[in-house]
C-alpha cells in the first residue's frame, strides 16, 4: 500500500533519540524522523515513496524498555519513546546482515556493472564488511537479458522488492512480483514469464532506477557504468497520492 | 634414496608449475614434462553471463597481465557488436597495450630474470632475487622498478587504476584522453625510454658471456606464430597472423585473426591443465611454434619506430642466419620491445586526433560468435565467445600466449635437462637453468592454466620403473 497522504490535523509527539529530544507528527515512522534529522540510518527495502515492507532488517533500532528491536521504517514514532540508533549490538547485526546478503547469491562486485554506485557495496563499506564469515551458497542463478533495453540478474537480486512496489504503486502495471519460498525465493515478470516476453511492462525503466544493487540494470552498460538516478520517485510518488 | 631439498625464496615465475624428468637405466634423461597442475576454469564459469561482462570477468585472470585480456576481450566484443571502432579509441587501446608491454617485459627482465644473470646460475639461492640485484647493482635495480613503475602509472592515468581498469569498453574506450591527461604520460616517456635504451646497451655487453646457455635454452627449431601489420611490421594490438618457419620461410601470412582457427587447433594431455596449441596443418604433436617477443621480431620486417628499428637490426645479427632460435633471447627481444613500445606512445600520444572526444560506438549484439586476437607481453593471446539471442555467454575459448609456447618451453625442458642433468643426482645449479629456460618464456601460468596455488616449482627425478628417486622443491 502506498503511504497514506498527511493528515491536517495530526497531533505531535515528542521523543528522545540517540539521548537527543526530538518532536514529531504522529503519524510518521521513526526512519523518517530520523531522515528528516539526519541522522543515519541504513537501509535497503526502504524508499521514499514507496509502501512500508520491513524486508531488510537493516533498520533495526532499539527502543529503551522493549527487549525486541523494533524495524525503524515500520515503527511510528510515540510520545516519551527513547530511541537508540546506532549501538554496538546494532551495528553487530547490521554487518552479519550483509554479509548474509553477499553469502546468499553470487555479488561479485568487481565485475558488476553497478559496481562503485551499489546501495549494498556503500552499506558493506559502512558496515566494515571486509570479509564474511558465513560460507557462500554459490548457488547458480539465471539472467534474464530477454528485454529489449534492460537485464534481470538474479545473482545480485537481495529481494528488497523496491521493483515490486515501483511498478505496482507508482507505474500502475504491477509486471513484477515475487515467487517462491525462503531460498528458492525470486522477483518474477507477469507469471514467471521472461521479462522480454511480458505484455504488461511498459519499459518506463522505474525498476532499474530503484533497484539498489546491479540487480535490474539497463541494457548496454559495462562493469562501473551503471548509474542510478532515483530523484524521479519523491515526487512521482506525491503527485500520485495528491491525485 | 629419494630426497627433498627446499630451497628459498619462490622461484621467479608467474603462476605454480611441476617439472618431472623421467630417467633411463643409465641415468640419461628420456623424458621432461613441464605440468600445470590446477584448474581455475574461467572458459566454463563465464557461461550464462552478459558478454559485456567479459572484459572485467576475464581480466581477473591475471594481476600482470590483465590489460591484455581487457583488449582482446573488447575486441571479441566489438566483432559480437560488429563495429569499428572510433580510430582515436583504438589509439587509446593501442597506448594502454603498450604501457602494459613496457611494465610486463620490465618486470620479466629486471625483477625476475636479472637475478640470474647479475649473480650467476649457481649463486647464493637466498640471494638470487631483485634484492640481490640491488645490492650489486642498485642503479640497474632502480632502472627496473621505475620503468614498470612508468608503465603502470599510465595505464592508471589512461583507465584510472593499474590492475583490472575497466576504461576499455566494447565499442572503444569510457572516457576520451584529456589534455592533462596527455602531458602528464608525454613527461614520463624521455625517462622511460632512457632507461630502456640504457638497460639495452648494458644486456648486449652481457650476452656473448651466455654463449653456453644461449645455445642450449630452447634451441630446436620450431615455428614463430605473431601479429604483423599489413606491411609485415612489429604489431601489438591488431592486424594479421603470421606464421614462419624454422628457416624463416613464411608459411603461413595476412591471415585475419578471425581465421585463427584454420592455424591453431588445440590438445589436451593428462599430465597437464594447460592445453597444447599447435599448428593445425602439421598435427600434433609436430606443430610447435613459439609466440613472444622473440616471435614477433623475427617475424617482423621493421619496428617503425627510430631506436628500435636499430636494435631490431642488432637482434636479427645474433644469429648468422635464418630466425633467431635461442630462447635465451627472448630477454633480448623484450628490451627491444619496451624501445618500442614507448617511442610507438609518444608517437600516438601526439597525433592531432588523440583528444578527439568521439572515442565509442555504441551497438547491441549483431552476430552470436565473437574472436578477438591481440599480443600480450608474453605472446598472441585468443578470447573466443558465443552468444545466445540475449547476449549470454554460452561458450568461451581462451587460448593464453604462455599457451602458445607450451609444446615449446616443454622441448626446452628436455634441451636443458640433457645438457645439464646429471642423473645420479641433483644440484641446485641445475634446478636454476631448468627454471631459467622456463623464465625466458616469462610463462605466466595463472592465466595459461586458470590455476592458483602454493606449489611454485618442483622437479621430480623418476628411474625407468617410474618411482621417483629425487626431488628437488622450491617455496
């Protein structure tokens, strides 16, 4: 679902976070609170502008009084909450995360054509992923190179599903979905289709720009040479839900 | 009684190799094998992926060399576009190749092979390296590290990094050259190529002191396979294949590289991962030839440029007559290549056309097979593809320069082994002219075998009932 448009009327609450006093309008989440503020907080499934899915597991924050973390992008903020962004437990999940992300497919981002512009690789470097501890599944996966002017590696797909909701809730084709359980898990064109052979996409080229790593990535580009530009979303996505 | 002498440091080769020796009843050797003994498999891992993937995929093959399969790489990809490419983008490509020359044959000469000249065959093994070579003579030593260092600062200020750049593309290259660009590499070339003609000067002092070794490395006659121009000149980067026999007849020429195949067929054998390249009208295993630099100045009628034109003409006079034969020369031929490559730079880099922004054409794929042939240091290095409709890869043949010269560095194991082995034991001078006839090919394994591992050299003595009675490691 798209993010409901504010409220006139919304009540304010004020909380702490990071031992800092913040005040907020109720109906915001704690990541856009902190995106507001500037203070970072990493993340992959989350997009501005597009619905809450809570897949990446990278916003955890902890929330003084409460044993579980809690996803920052699907927590509203409340009032007298005390919120810790970036502790030691939390930057420890953070990187093992990754390095479940790059042990799961085939990221081999020497050769990506994404490589220096890819939200994984900056967010391994923040996170210090110099190696990963876990062994690597070099599990074989299929790209889809069928479209005309765009390709689908499943190798470097973290199932963030940005593409899944940019042609769902913005574009209005919903040519992508997601198929299959727990490993086998994968984004699909139409019903399981290849991409090129899709009578729904319509080739506006949305999920490549919102993709975040060299997942979905134009046609034609070569190692380094794919760059993203994702400033279109925002305000697509506020024109829409004025509508 | 079987031993093992280890002896330190790694010996000087790029990759990891076995040599065993198979003795007769008397002693005498029989038999001399040179093994590449792991796989890496890059021909079979590259399927199923983008074509234009190839050129990054492929360069990681090598850490030496990996500018020679970024072009010959591109170049398969521009024949699966079908363009031609912006004439300034080639010149380009032709610059990073020759910075990539002059690096590579500098590293081979002054890190890896000056040991053993400077010091001697049976010096100090703990020694016989680049810091030995320093203490003797730092002033050649110096020569070395700047003159490989030179190559790869241009290659970094062309493509933005030394090891894997990614600046070439198919269709051309990324980014045109910019004016600083040019002035920054034109400033290091006088440097370059005083130290080169000074370190050649030097060499053909030191040659007639090899005479022993010169005629027994690599001796036999076998064939020299290159690029030459349409003139029939020194080439690097592009033109035709030719093919001279041991007498220097030409007998095969202008043949375009898409063709290699006609030229070239290629076995296999149980004792080795590196394949057997040989020429296909006279079978296996009679088709030996030999790819380099020695191979690409005997079949070269002129380099082109002044110096090196001169020192070409001091090359051919090594020998009374016919090709020059000894693999001892190879070091010779290298240091005639750098002259060449950095007087060729210059001469590139001041074309009114290099700054010419138009250096890409872009294209999807246009046909589903993909050759590109180039010279890398070492020799004529092949990438083959075959596309499917979506532009995946769905099959790779590389064919390696140090490929090329395997039947070749495995005769000249056998040449050096009877003229220095002593059967009934092993002494480390001998272990160093078998790894010395070796560094003349400056094999680089990792790419000719797609292998990695921690076994730099060992020789094994076996007697006639195939056990092994001696061993002699290294690293």
């Amino acid at each position: 679902m798209p993010p409901p448009a504010p409220q006139p009327n919304v009540r304010v609450v004020t909380l702490t976070i990071d031992g800092k006093d913040f005040s907020a309008r109720a109906d915001e989440t704690v990541i856009e609170l902190c995106r507001e503020n500037k203070i970072p907080i990493p993340s992959l499934c989350y997009m501005d502008g597009l619905s809450i899915w809570g897949a990446c597991r990278l916003c955890l924050v902890e929330v003084v009084g409460q044993g579980r973390l809690v996803a920052a992008c699907s927590t509203r903020v409340a009032e007298g909450m005390n919120i810790r962004t970036n502790t030691e437990r939390l930057q420890r999940y953070r990187r093992t995360i990754v390095e479940l992300l790059f042990a799961e497919r085939n990221h081999v981002c020497s050769v990506c054509v994404s490589n220096g512009h890819c939200e994984l690789q900056w967010l391994a470097q923040k996170c210090g992923v110099d190696h990963v501890r876990v062994p690597y599944r070099q599990v074989r996966n299929e790209v889809d190179s069928s479209h005309e002017m765009f390709r689908l590696d499943h190798n470097r797909c973290i199932l963030c599903t940005r593409c899944v909701r940019v042609c769902d809730e913005i574009e209005g084709a919903h040519t992508w979905d997601v198929m299959g359980r727990g490993s086998d898990c994968r984004v699909i064109t139409d019903l399981a289709r290849p991409w090129g052979e899709s009578e729904t996409c319509t080739g506006c080229g949305k999920c490549v720009q919102v993709c975040p790593t060299g997942a979905l990535v134009k046609q034609g580009t070569s190692a380094g040479e794919m760059v993203k530009d994702q400033h279109f979303l925002p305000i697509l996505a506020r024109r829409r839900h004025a509508q | 009684m079987s031993r093992t002498i280890t002896i330190e440091p790694v010996t000087r080769i790029e990759g990891h190799a076995r040599i065993t020796l198979q003795l007769g009843d008397q002693g005498e050797v029989e038999d001399a094998r040179f093994h590449l003994t792991q796989f890496r498999g890059f021909e079979k891992f590259c399927e199923g992926r983008p074509y234009r993937e190839m050129p990054a995929l492929t360069a990681r093959t090598c850490g030496i060399c990996p500018v020679s399969h970024v072009l010959a790489s591109n170049k398969a990809c521009d024949h699966l576009l079908s363009v031609t490419i912006p004439p300034t983008a080639e010149k380009l490509r032709r610059i990073m190749n020759l910075a990539q020359i002059t690096q590579s044959h500098a590293l081979s000469f002054f890190h890896l092979s000056s040991p053993d000249l400077l010091l001697g065959w049976d010096s100090d093994p703990a020694t016989r390296n680049i810091f030995g070579v320093m203490r003797q003579d730092p002033a050649l030593a110096k020569d070395g590290i700047r003159l490989r260092q030179i190559g790869q600062m241009i290659i970094e200020i062309l493509a933005g990094k030394k090891i894997h750049p990614t600046w070439v593309v198919p269709g051309g290259v990324a980014e045109a050259l910019t004016q600083e660009k040019r002035e920054a590499i034109l400033k290091l070339l006088p440097e370059g190529l005083e130290i080169a003609k000074r370190t050649y000067g030097f060499f053909k002092t030191l040659v007639p002191k090899f005479k022993d070794e010169t005629s027994h490395f690599g001796t036999r006659p076998t064939m020299f396979m290159s690029l030459v121009t349409p003139k029939g000149n020194l080439e690097h980067y592009d033109g035709f294949l030719r093919i001279k026999d041991a007498q220097g007849r030409i007998v095969e020429d202008m043949v375009p590289t898409v063709d290699y195949q006609r030229l070239v067929g290629e076995a296999v054998e149980d004792f080795s991962y590196m394949k057997f390249p040989y020429y296909k009208p006279m079978g296996y295993p009679k088709g030996v030839y030999r790819v380099g630099p020695l191979a690409r100045l005997n079949n070269a009628e002129a380099c082109g440029t002044p110096y090196a034109d001169v020192a070409l003409a001091e090359f051919h006079m090594l020998q009374e007559y016919g090709p020059i034969t000894s693999s001892f020369h190879y070091h010779y031929a290298r240091l005639v290549e750098i002259i060449f490559a950095i007087e060729m730079m210059e001469r590139l880099l001041k074309d009114p056309d290099i700054l010419d922004h138009r250096v890409r054409a872009r294209a999807r794929s246009n046909r589903d097979e993909g050759i590109g042939v180039s010279e890398a240091p070492r020799g004529t290095l092949m990438h083959h593809y075959r596309i499917d409709d979506d532009g995946l890869i769905t099959w790779v043949n590389l064919i390696i320069a140090t490929g090329h010269n395997n039947l070749a560095m495995n005769q000249a194991i056998r040449q050096v082994a009877d003229a220095y082995v002593d059967g009934n034991h092993l002494q480390e001078g001998m272990l160093n002219r078998v790894e010395a006839v070796i560094r003349c090919y400056d094999p680089c394994l990792s790419c000719a075998s797609h292998a990695f591992g921690q076994m730099p050299l060992l020789i094994e003595l076996k007697d006639a009932a195939g056990q092994v009675v001696d061993r002699l490691t290294r690293g």
